[in-house]
C-alpha cells in the first residue's frame, strides 16, 4: 500500500485532496495528514475520514526537523504531497516573517527529511519516491490586460507580495534539490482556487458570507484586478495525475482557462444567491450591489494572472473539468448546506475541535 505524507492537510486546498484521494483510491493508499492546526486549519474539514484506518493526523511544524524526522523514520513515506504554508497575501503584508519561516524554512525542512529518509548510499534515491511541492501563479509576478499574454512554466519569477515571494523561494529551493541532488520532485504553479472548505477570508467565502449577513461586500480599488479560478477539485486531481504521469523534476502549470474580474465574481455570487433565496427569507431584500462597498486598493495589488495550463494538458491530459456556472454553485450550495461549519470558523469554535476530538489520542 503507498503511503502519502500530506502537509497542511487540514486547510483549504489539502483537505480536499485527502477527500479526493480517498474517493479516488479508497483503501489503496495510506495518509499522513501533518498539520500544525494555525488559524487556517481546521480538522473538521476532514471530520468524514478522520476515523478511517487508512488516515492519520499528526499535529507538527514542518518547521520542527526532528518530529519530521521522526515521521520520515517511523514511517516508509511514498509520496509527499506538500501544501503547508502561510497562504493569505494580506496578511502577508501585515507579518512578512512568519511567511519566510513557515514557506521557505519549512519547505527546505521537508526537502531535508524526505532527501534523508529516501536517499541510498551512491547518492541516488530510492525507487519509486516522489515529492510534490504544491505552489501558485503568484510566483510570475502581474500581467496587463493583454488577453494573449499568459504565464507559461518558462516565465521568469517576478513576485511582489511577502507571500508570492516567499513562495518563489520555496519553489527555487525544490529547484536547487532537483538540479543538485536529482532529488525526486516537481513543482505545480496553480491559479485562484475556489471550492468547500475555504478559510472566510479569502474572496469567495468572504462575499457568500457577508452577503448573507447583509454585510457590506469590501471590493479592493476599481474591481478590475483579474483572477483566474479552479474548482478545488480539478486541482487535486492535477496534483495527483502529475505525481502518476508527470516528468520527475518538470514544473507544471495548473489553472481553469477561467479569467473573471474580482467585481464580477461578487456580482455573481449575489445574482445566485437571490436565485437560491426564498422571496419569503429576510436576508434576500438587503441581498443588491447597493452592498459592494470599494476600499482602498491593497498594497502591490497584482493586476491580472491568468495561466497557459498547455503543457499539463498536452503531456498529462489534465485539463479543468468544473466550469465556472456549475463550479460556483456547487460551492454556494456546499456554503448553505454547511452553515454550522461556517459559524464555527468565524466565531473561532473550529480550534476547539482539537482539544474535542485529540485531547486522549
Ligand atoms: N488557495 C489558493 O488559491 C492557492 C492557489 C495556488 C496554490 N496554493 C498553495 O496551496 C497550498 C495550500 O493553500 P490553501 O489555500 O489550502 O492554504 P490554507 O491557508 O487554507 O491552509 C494551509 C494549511 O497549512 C497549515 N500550516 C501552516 N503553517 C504550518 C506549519 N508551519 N506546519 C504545518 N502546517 C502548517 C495550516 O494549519 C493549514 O491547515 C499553499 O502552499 C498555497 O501556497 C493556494
């Protein structure tokens, strides 16, 4: 049976890939959630797996070499799926440091223990060892509204926020391990996800949120900055088809072929959210654009990234599956099926869960 170490397993993106991996895969592979449990992760997104026998949890810092370590030895670790980080721009402009420790020092702590663990006396690596270094289109820098112009795996890094930088670094450090090492890896660069399970702070989840709240809908500067956005879901299968059918040591881009305006996604998600509304439920009379709200723009704010995912496509044949329509109500549905998950995460009850559910473990 193949065993994943899966870092941040608990956060957005990574617990839907555990939910992904276990539907695909069942009870053919084994998972090692490592998670620290910051602010971003929260086990009850995993609450359906988390009793399966094929699933551990162990709550460590990447940060930490000797419970990594001690995971790599007490373990016979396959694959590595590693999504761990500090993921929020802002807040990357409020506290750049920890961005540096967790993104770039952590990332380099993982490349150490799985190189340890996985490395054989001449200097090759064992059969069949794979580490996948998960990372984002931010590492390109901004492009202007030239709609031919597209990041492609070629494009020079050009980050600008604490965050896209701090992956950028992380990124060149799996580089440096492929180049010097031949250490087993790739690299994924993925655009603006979307799905269940996404941290309030983040621009979807925010608006549904607000919006049902009959709170105002903060817009950065003029609206127009353009994001290009996957369904979760077709990420993570992207991740598991480039560790099964990618090039060792390639870079691969991911992204949904999907450019929206980020004004155009509020209005979005206020047009269904009116649709899916009862026109006897309170909430629909103050649900308008009256409550778009601009502010003032975010420091650097990158204008537009949008992805050439041709190469994944051509060598892997991944390409998006979810569409934008169906994707966004799919999760607006996920949202109002899931109040309570909501209600835990922004009264902070979700970092209770730990305690609840490990405290004896
Ligand atoms: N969200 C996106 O749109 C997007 C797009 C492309 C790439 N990415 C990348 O995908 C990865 C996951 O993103 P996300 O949106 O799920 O992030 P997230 O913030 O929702 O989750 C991050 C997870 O990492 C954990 N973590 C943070 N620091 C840790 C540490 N020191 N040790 C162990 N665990 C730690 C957190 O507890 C959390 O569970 C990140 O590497 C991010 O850069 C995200």
């Amino acid at each position: 049976m193949r065993t994943y170490l899966v870092t941040g397993g608990a956060g957005f993106i990574g617990s839907n890939y555990i939910h992904y991996m276990f539907k695909k895969y069942d009870n053919e592979i084994r998972i090692i959630n490592v998670d620290v449990l910051t602010y971003a992760g929260n086990l009850e997104n995993l609450k359906d797996v988390e009793n399966r026998d094929n699933y551990t949890f162990i709550r460590a810092d990447i940060c930490d070499r000797d419970a990594i370590n001690k995971i790599f030895e007490e373990n016979d670790i396959d694959r590595v799926v590693h999504f761990a980080a500090e993921s929020h721009v802002d807040r990357s402009i409020v506290n750049p440091e920890v961005f540096v420790q967790t993104n770039v020092l952590g990332t380099a702590t993982m490349l150490n223990a799985a190189k340890k663990a996985w490395e054989l006396p001449d200097g090759t690596f064992k059969e069949g060892k794979k580490f996948l270094h998960v990372s984002t289109d931010e590492v390109y820098g901004s492009l202007d509204d030239d709609p031919n112009a597209f990041f492609y795996e070629t494009t020079p890094y050009s980050p600008h926020s604490p965050y896209s930088a701090s992956k950028a670094s992380s990124d060149m450090l799996v580089k440096a391990y492929m180049d010097t090492y031949k250490f087993p890896a790739n690299i994924t660069n993925c655009s603006n996800n979307y799905g269940p399970y996404q941290f309030p702070e983040k621009l979807i989840p925010l608006i549904i949120n607000n919006a049902l709240a009959s709170k105002d809908l903060p817009v950065y500067g003029d609206g127009k900055n353009v994001r290009d956005w996957l369904y979760v879901e077709d990420h993570a299968k992207a991740i598991d088809m480039v560790q099964e059918k990618g090039r060792l040591f390639e870079t691969y881009n991911v992204g949904g072929h999907n450019e929206k305006q980020n004004i155009e996604i509020v209005k979005t998600i206020i047009d269904i959210l009116r649709e899916e509304l009862d026109d006897s439920d309170p909430r629909k009379e103050h649900l308008t654009y009256d409550l778009i709200k601009y502010v003032a723009d975010r420091k650097g704010h990158d204008r537009r990234y949008a992805i050439a995912p041709d190469k994944i496509k051509a060598e892997i044949g991944w390409e998006p599956e979810t569409m934008f329509k169906e994707g966004i109500r799919k999760t607006i549905h996920w949202y109002f099926e899931n109040e309570a998950w909501m209600k835990n995460v922004t009264s902070g009850d979700y970092e209770k869960y730990y305690e609840k559910m490990y405290s004896n473990k």
